[in-house]
C-alpha cells in the first residue's frame, strides 16, 4: 500500500498540490495571476482569456466533455481541464499521474 503525502500551496484561489519527495502534482488556477504555456506563446494563456487561444498554440486538440468545459490533448500525460462562461476561461485544472 502507498501513502501519498501531499503539500498544498495557496495563491489567492490557485492551488499548487505537490507529492511525495516534492514532485509537483497539479494545479488549479482561478484568476489571472498565473499564466500556462508561456514557453509556447508569448504571455501564455491566463483566466481569462477565450478558450480558442488554445488553438494558437500549434500543437494538442481541445475536445469538448459537455457544457462549459473542454479537455486540452497535447500535454503529455497530464490531464489537463479548462471551464468557460460563454467561452472565456474561469479555470483551469491541471493533474500529473503518480
């Protein structure tokens, strides 16, 4: 049996979840403090900003899992999850597997 011991880091309502031995797990961003793909597009892509910005990137597919919420394919074996109103992001979820 594994014990996973999780570390969780709060930013206003972003979480940053580490593991065991400080691997980084996942995170949950929900204002625009913090940007993703930043290495890929110039200012990444924030809360905030349309879903379809997702498309700029060049690379992965955005599928759609019902209402407000799209899956991004392309980032490796991560699961990455993005809600919308109305097609702007209000937030994203990230997950590493163990």
């Amino acid at each position: 049996v594994t014990i996973w011991v999780y570390e969780e880091y709060y930013y206003g309502p972003n979480l940053f979840r580490f593991r065991e031995n400080g691997f980084f797990g996942a995170f949950s961003l929900k204002d625009n403090r913090f940007a993703v793909f930043t290495l890929d597009m110039q200012g990444g892509i924030k809360v905030g900003d349309p879903v379809t910005k997702f498309n700029q990137l060049g690379f992965g597919q955005l599928i759609s899992r019902g209402n407000n919420h799209y899956e991004f394919i392309g980032c490796g074996d991560a699961w990455f999850d993005i809600y919308h109103n109305n097609g702007i992001i209000t937030t994203m979820l990230c997950r590493f597997p163990s």
